[in-house]
C-alpha cells in the first residue's frame, strides 16, 4: 500500500443485477485488505438475496430509511448513522422504505471481489 488521496467519481455509478446502484470508491488489489463502495437503493426497491465468501460486510448508513434483513436476525430499520455488520456467508438484503433514495457505504474485508458474491435468489 502507498500513501494516496483517491478523489471521488460519480460517474462511474453502475446499476447491479442485484437491484441497486454502485460506485467503487476504493477497489484495489494493491490494498487486499478492503474496499469501500457506495451503494443506492431506489425508493420501493428490495436487493437481491446474497452472500459474500470469505468477506465481512459492513453498511453504514449515509442518508434514507431502510429495512435490512441480516441472517437470522429479524428484519430491522436502519436510518442515517447506523451501521450493520454482516459476517462472512450471511445471507442478506435490505428495502428502501423511504421517499427518497437510501444510500450507505458498503465496507468490505478482505476487498469484494466478484467471485466472492453468491445470489441467492437464483
């Protein structure tokens, strides 16, 4: 790893088969240790059921009213501020049950990386 300052991109925003938008802020293999990425959910949108191998998730909550569910837990609002932990093969999805879009940094360790992501929903 080297000292950087990575300046944000919006446009590099691309719609998921798993129903929401992503913008890579971070995704190197040059830092295996994690990566960062925001996530937006539209209003009314539910993402896909998955699961992540050998990666530990977290979303903190940038803007918006979600409803996560998270393994077995049952399901839970989230707003602004508050984080989610998802272990490593914990299935998981979450609704914008707002207005407005709800937005959250998805942070990742070890760095996401496509082969790691399973689809649970077929």
């Amino acid at each position: 790893m080297k000292e950087t300052i990575k300046k944000r991109n919006m446009v590099d925003e691309f719609y998921t088969s798993e129903k929401c938008f992503i913008t890579e802020l971070f995704n190197t293999p040059d830092d295996p240790d994690a990566s960062i990425a925001q996530a937006r959910v539209e209003p009314g949108m539910t993402t896909c059921w998955h699961r992540l191998h050998g990666i530990a998730e977290r979303y903190y909550i940038l803007q918006g009213n979600g409803l996560v569910e998270v393994g077995d837990l049952p399901p839970q609002e989230v707003g602004a501020g508050d984080i989610v932990i998802i272990p490593s093969l914990c299935r998981q999805r979450i609704k914008n049950i707002g207005q407005d879009d709800l937005v959250f940094l998805a942070i990742c360790t070890p760095r996401f990386t496509d082969d790691a992501y399973e689809d649970l929903d077929g």
